[in-house]
C-alpha cells in the first residue's frame, strides 16, 4: 500500500497535473471574435466545426454559401501563444475571402462575399504552438 | 482598426498603379499571405467530415434582398403533429423548425408561438424536451415581443440543442434526419417564392450539391432498421432525383424548379402523413 502511495506520489511529480480543455474553450474564443460582428448585423449560427490539429497540418471543411450574403468565418483555440488561421476558397480552388485577420491572440477570421452560390473550402491551419495538437473551433455568422 | 490602417499605409507607400492591381486581391492582416490558388483534387489538408447545414434563414434572406416575397403565401399552417415513430417524428421536428423560420419572415407571431410548442410537442416525442424547454420559452415571449432577430436565433438554437441531445443519447442518425427535414422544407419553401418569380439568381439559391451528396451519404449509412422506414425510405428514394437538377448554378432553370417543388412537396407531405 505504502509502495503504490509512493508511487502515485512520484508519478504526480512527474507528470505535470493539466486541466482537461475541451472544444468548447476554443468555441468560446471564436464567439469572442464574433461579438464586435454581432454589432454589425451578423446572426452566428449554433453550429459549429472543432477538432485538435498538429502544428502545420491543414483541416479542410466543406460548405454551402449563398451569393447574396456576407459570410465571416470566426476560428478559436484556448492554447496560448498558438497561431490560428483560417482562409476561404472557391470550388476552382481560387481564394476567394475578401479580407482575413489572424493577429489577436486565440483568433483568427475570414470575410466572404460570395460571387456564386455553391461549394466552399474553409482551410483551418495551426501555424505555430506550443502543445503537440492544439484545439481549434470554427464559428460562422452571415448577414 | 489596425486592419485598415495596415492598408491604408501599404497603398500610400506602393502607388496608385500596385495599389488599384491589390484592390481586387483580399485584405490580409499580419500573416504571409495564403496561396492564392490551391489544387482542390489534391487538397492540402484532411476533410472534416462534419458539415453545417445552412439555415433557411441564410437563404430567404437572400431572398428578401432579391424582392418581397410574399411569405404568408408560403406559411403553411402547422396541424397538431402528427406522433409516427421516431424517424418520422425526427424529420418532422426538423421539418416543423423550418417553418417557424418561414413564419418568422412572414411576421406572424401567433403562428411562430404555436410553432414554438409543437417543437416542443415532437421533441417530447423523441425524449429530448429537456434540451428545448428554454429555447420554447424563450421564442413564445419574443414572439410577443416580436423580437424577429431573436426568434432566428432560438429556431436555430432549438435544432442545434435537439440534434446534440439526440447525439448524447447515441441516436446520431435521427438528429441527421432533424436536419434533413428542415432542409426539405426549406427547399419547398424556396422553390414556392422562385416559381413565382423566377429569376436566376433566386434560382441558383438552389445550387447545393455538396449538401445533397452529404444528406444522401447519411441515408446510404443508416442502419437497416432506419432504411427499412417507410418514411425515410421514400426520402431516400426521392432525393437523387433533385442532384442533376442542381449539378450547375447557371443550369436550375424554371422546369427545374418545378420539378424540385413537386418532389420537396411530395416528401414534406409524407413526412406530416398519418399514412406513413
């Protein structure tokens, strides 16, 4: 019994103790990036794509724009010092956003006024961090 | 905004010859600037596979900005719902969102109260009332309030709370069916105001072959049990007929649009029917 307090003990010395962060702390951060949007007009939606990626390695998604909208693309992730983006591409595979930003801290976003109705591709890329995968969630609002 | 006064300085120090050739090109604020062209077959990157099903929202207010739809042509009154199984009262649920959505354009408010507590009648049904009581709540008063904006938001958070608790309780699939119900509803609805008046752009709202390849590779990997679902069998049927009708935005043309009236229609009928 001793032998396993001990060990238990050793172990906590070693292993550095971490707070189990989720989806939603980086959900929270692209929601933060919305709020000055929200002012403008902009309805976010409920929805939302999240995951955790190495640094360097791309996530593509795949979604439907309406021409006759303004779509921003809001991205999020809690772990500190990490550098996010997010840009926006058009089913030929032309850049088609008409302005991004990545320089606050946990954000990054894109703006899109779609020149056609149809398919897009939301490239989410970890461009620097300290953690081995960083958290990322991506938000949507349009008007 | 630091944004604008990057710009700004950029175009004062390159002159008006660079600075009209970055007019066209996108604003991009302290990073290296992105590949302007990327291989889309070959893509730098994994798919996520989730996808965001736009809602009707997104597209009548496209709508609205094309013309003034007459919306309460397009409000259908919704009846006491009708409690099939669970499949079908999913569909519904999702079908029956979509229409507060149309009542929230045309502005009804008791429509969208009586809308507001059928949701909360089928998600009931389904054993997911939990996770909308506040959203019903919240969309009945605002209704009262005619907090338009508002209303938007609770549909919208009403159909995310209800697939996520459907989720939780391992039933993915039927929350797959939430939203293809709304989307079904919210095609018809679509395909009513462009009859009306057609015009392209209004037309090529229509233009979604993406979404449809994602809502028929969910029915393709639905259980068995669901397959066999008279009601999501007719779905499943009816659906690929709508994707050759879409495949080009500049191709939806008026006998298209009838033609995705007549099949939305059918399949919103069956999914409210006793009969199914």
């Amino acid at each position: 019994m001793k032998t396993i307090a001990c060990l238990v003990l050793a172990l906590l010395c070693v292993v550095p103790l971490r707070v189990h962060a989720t989806i939603d702390d980086a959900l929270s951060f692209a929601l933060e990036a919305a709020s000055p949007y929200v002012k403008e007009g902009f309805t976010v939606r409920e929805d939302y794509w999240g995951g955790d990626l190495p640094v360097k390695q791309k996530k593509a998604i795949v979604h439907q724009l309406f021409k006759g909208n303004e779509y921003w693309f809001w991205l999020g992730t809690d772990t500190e010092n990490a550098k996010v983006t997010v840009h926006i591409y058009d089913s030929e595979g032309n850049l088609a956003e008409a302005e991004s930003w990545s320089d606050k801290p946990h954000m990054a976003a894109a703006r899109i006024v779609p020149k056609a109705t149809g398919s897009y591709y939301l490239i989410v890329e970890i461009k620097r961090s300290s953690e081995e995968r960083t958290r990322w969630a991506l938000a949507y609002g349009f008007r | 905004m630091r944004l604008f006064s990057l710009y700004q300085k950029f175009r004062a120090a390159t002159g008006l010859v660079l600075a009209v050739t970055l007019g066209a090109a996108p604003l991009v604020a302290n990073e290296e600037a992105p590949p302007r062209k990327i291989d889309i077959a070959t893509l730098p990157a994994t798919m996520v596979d989730d996808v965001v099903v736009p809602v009707p929202t997104e597209v009548f207010g496209v709508l609205d900005k094309l013309g003034s739809p007459n919306w309460h042509a397009v409000l259908r009154k919704v009846e006491n719902p009708n409690l099939g199984d669970r499949a079908q009262v999913a569909l519904l649920l999702g079908s029956v969102i979509a229409e507060g959505f149309i009542a929230v354009e045309a502005q009804d408010p008791e429509e969208v109260k009586e809308i507001g507590r059928h949701v909360l009648t089928l998600a009931k049904a389904i054993g997911v009332s939990k996770a909308v009581i506040s959203r019903t709540s919240s969309i009945i008063e605002a209704a009262d309030q005619r907090n338009w904006t508002k209303i938007r938001v609770e549909f919208d958070g009403a159909s995310h709370d209800v697939k996520q608790a459907m989720i939780e309780l391992k039933d993915e699939q039927l929350a797959q069916l939430v939203s293809l119900g709304g989307w079904l509803r919210g095609t018809e609805a679509l395909t009513t105001v462009v009859q009306k008046n057609y015009s392209k752009d209004g037309a090529e709202l229509l233009h979604q072959p993406a979404l449809l390849d994602h809502f028929q590779r969910q029915l393709d990997n639905m259980d068995s049990r669901l397959k066999r679902n008279r009601v999501v069998k007719q779905v499943r049927s009816r659906l690929p007929e709508i994707r050759p009708l879409i495949e080009k935005p500049d191709a939806v043309t008026s006998e298209r649009v009838d033609k995705i009236h007549a099949i939305t229609t059918e399949l919103v009928k069956v999914i409210g029917s006793k009969d199914s």
